[in-house]
C-alpha cells in the first residue's frame, strides 16, 4: 500500500520539476514552440492532478494509524500543485499578452485583471468538470459493486433455502426411522 504511494510521490516528484523547468523557459520563447510548450505543460499538470486524486484514493485506504502521516503529505503535495498552477497561470498571462500585442498592437482593450478573472474562472470550470467526471465514476462503480453484492445474497439465499429443504429431508428421514409406521 504504502509502496503505491511511494512510487506515486516518485512520480509527483518528476513532473512537477518537469513543469518548473518548463514554466521558467515560456516567457523566453516564441511562436510555435512557446504554444506547444504551454500545451505540454497544460497536458502534464493534468496528469499531476489525476496522480493526486490516485494519492488521494490511496491515503483513504491506508491504515489508520499511519493515515495522518500520508494525509499530511498529500496535503503539502496538492500545495505545491496549486503553486505550480499559479506560476504557470502568470507565465500563460505573459504569454497571451504577448499574442494579443502581436495581433491587435499595444492598444487593446482587455485589462490583465479581466484576463486574470477569465482564467481563474476558466480553471474553476475544468476543475468542477473534473470533479463532476470523478463523482460519475464513483457512481457508477458504486453501482456495480451494489450489482455484484445483490448477486451475491442471491447466490447465497438459494444455498441457504437448498440447505434448509435437506435438512428438512433428513428431518423426515430420521423421524420415519424412529417411528416406523405399522
């Protein structure tokens, strides 16, 4: 178990130096390159975000005794998250800032403020999105793990009812045994 999440923080560890370095090159690029840049970046904090709801799944499962140690953890982990999504959040503004300059000149009308707000707000969406796909899944897994329990008792009802009418056979047996009719 603890070995699950192990290699899960290995795996945090990695990407998450990975999207550093990445968000610190962004601001210094340009064209296809930066756009391709951001777009690998968008796709890996994806992939931390999904890592962290398996941590999340993994603390739940681990002993209670050693679950506030692997919480706390988590906890720190998903900190570093939102940090990585505010540095790479400030290096896409920069970036679409740079765009539309390119595109409209100095003049547009857009404050960065505003930009700020539809971004934040952008994120908000995706992330409830996540969390709605996330909660479908639990439901239909629940689902089928009720589906399965169902079948179960049903199986074991008809083991039970097939055990009863035996012993009510021998019951008869034993009593036509003791009381031989004349």
């Amino acid at each position: 178990m603890s070995s699950d999440f192990e290699a899960y923080e290995q795996e945090f560890g990695t990407l998450t130096a990975e999207i550093t370095n990445k968000v610190g090159r962004i601001p210094k690029l340009s064209g296809e390159e930066k756009t391709q840049l951001v777009l690998n970046v968008d796709k890996q904090l994806e992939e931390v975000r999904e890592l962290l709801e398996q941590m999340d799944l993994e603390v739940r499962e681990v002993p209670v005794q050693s679950r506030a140690m692997y919480s706390t953890r988590l906890k720190s982990y998903k900190q570093e998250m939102e940090k990585l999504e505010k540095d790479f959040k400030r290096s896409r503004i920069a970036y679409s800032d740079e765009v539309r300059n390119e595109l409209l000149g100095d003049d547009g009308g857009s404050s960065e403020t505003q930009r700020a707000h539809l971004l934040d707000n952008t994120e908000k969406l995706e992330r409830s999105s996540r969390r709605l796909e996330a909660g479908y899944q639990i439901a239909v897994e629940t689902e089928q793990m009720g589906q399965e329990i169902l079948t179960n008792l049903h199986s074991d009802r008809e083991k039970i009812q097939r055990s009863r009418d035996r012993v009510k056979v021998l019951q008869n047996i034993s009593q036509q045994r003791c009381w031989p009719t004349p």
